[in-house]
C-alpha cells in the first residue's frame, strides 16, 4: 500500500553543521563544502577518513567530487552535545 510518501526526499539537515551543509537521507550523509577551498578540504576530509577506516570509527566513504562528500550514517552522540552537558 502506497505510503504517500512517492518522489519525496527523506532529506534531513543535520545539527551541528556550522561551515558546511550537512543532510541525511536514509544511510547517506552529505556534507557539501562552503567557502574557500572547498573542493580541497573535502578532498581532505575524504583521504582522512579512508586511512583511518579500520583503525578507528569512523564513516565509509561512499563518493567524494565537487566539494561534496557523501558517507555512511553512523549512530551515535555528536562531540557538541557531549560538551554542552
């Protein structure tokens, strides 16, 4: 049974995204680069989570291009939260 939900995006944008825009959709996370530079920090970010894939927890990353970084969803408590305890 349809749930009316057809065509529309899950698209949620994510707390915390202070110089870049996050969203969520599903299992994806997107990160889109503001500002200068921004096809090299995510390209940064992207080497960065790669290397330490296996080491530590972090993120799969799912696709990197044009300052857009797309990775998996991972659950858990952002730092700022903690830190506004």
């Amino acid at each position: 049974m349809p749930d009316g939900r057809e065509g529309r995006s899950s698209l949620e944008r994510m707390p915390h995204g202070y110089t870049n825009l996050t969203t969520r959709d599903g299992s994806v996370v997107s990160k889109s680069y503001q500002g200068p530079d921004a096809v090299g920090r995510c390209a940064r970010e992207a080497a960065v989570l790669r290397a330490l894939s296996g080491r530590l927890p972090v993120p799969p990353v799912i696709d990197c291009g044009g300052g857009t970084l797309s990775m998996g969803f991972m659950t858990g408590v952002h730092g700022q939260d903690l830190i506004d305890r």
